[in-house]
C-alpha cells in the first residue's frame, strides 16, 4: 500500500473569489472556526500518516486475511473463546 500527500494542491482556488465578491476586512467567527477544524485535521492526518505504528496497523488490516478476521471479529486460526468466559475474565480484568 502506498500513501501519497500532495500539500496544498489548489491553493488558487482557496484564495480564489467570485466576481464582482467584496473582500472581508476580517474573517468572521463561523469562517475562522472553520479553518481551526481544518488546520486540527490536517495536523492530525498528517502525524496518523508519520507514525509508524499507524502505518503498520494499515499494512495488517489492508491484508486480505486479516481483513476478513477483523470483519468477522475472530481469529485467523486457533481455539475460540465461548462469550461466558470472555465476559468473565472481562469483569477479572475491570476489578
């Protein structure tokens, strides 16, 4: 799997207007709260996409065996806990 980033690939369209459109002389509450969450995701994606642990756990679930574990929420092979003894060592394990 191969992940690609490419920053700011339409920074003329972000600061691009309408015509005839008049320019804010200071951005409002809305807009300004808009961009944090922005900036927030984009500062986010960009440290998920850094870490190595992050990009191991996509190389594990992007495998087609694993995959199938994960929907199936079992194992890719070996015994099986019945749901009485994982809700018991669950409530050993909350105590």
């Amino acid at each position: 799997m191969q992940i690609r980033f490419i920053a700011n690939s339409t920074p003329a369209a972000r600061n691009a207007q309408a015509p005839g459109a008049t320019v804010s002389p200071t951005p409002s509450a809305e807009s300004r709260r808009i961009k944090s969450d922005v900036d927030a995701a984009r500062t986010t994606a960009m440290s998920a996409l850094n870490n190595d642990r992050f990009r191991v756990m996509l190389e594990q679930i992007s495998d087609p065996g694993a995959s199938g574990a994960l929907v199936t929420m079992g194992r890719d092979g070996g015994s099986t806990t019945d749901i009485k003894t994982a809700l018991s060592r669950y409530a050993e394990n909350s105590e």
